[in-house]
C-alpha cells in the first residue's frame, strides 16, 4: 500500500487557521496561535503567509474558488433531469 504524501506545510497552516477562526473568531487569532497549535516556529508561518492578512486572503481566495465551482455548476440545467 502507497503512503499517503504528507500535506504540505502551507496547508496545514490553512487548515489550522480557518479551524481557530472559527473557534475563536479571526480578531482573536494571532499567527503565533496557529504557529503554536501546528508546532511549527512563527518564522516557518511567517516563510508561507508573511502577515495575517495574506493568511485571511488564501482562505477568502479557496472559498471563492470552491462557491463558483458550485454555482457554475448548474449551468445547462433546467430540470431535475438535467441534474
């Protein structure tokens, strides 16, 4: 059995920081939080997403992404059949 590739780092941190954004609401959440909660050094955060804010734009930028795929996903269908 192939193993599974590790998720990159970049990732990771998305995960971790939408995860705490929404347990906690993005004002509450520092990039040393994320750090901390994936046990990666606020440098190695910093090497991917050098401010909070680039962090909050990938994750605006994937959920952009993911909701056009669904909306565009109905074109061409005008009934239940076509779904």
């Amino acid at each position: 059995m192939a193993k599974k590739a590790p998720r990159r780092t970049a990732q990771r941190i998305l995960e971790a920081a939408l995860d705490l954004f929404n347990r906690f609401g993005e004002p509450n959440v520092s990039t040393t939080l994320v750090a901390s909660e994936l046990n990666i050094s606020p440098g190695n955060l910093y090497y991917h997403y050098p401010a909070k804010e680039e962090l909050i734009n990938k994750l605006y930028e994937g959920y952009e992404a993911e909701l056009n795929e669904l909306l565009h996903a109905s074109e061409g269908v005008h009934d239940v059949e076509d779904a």
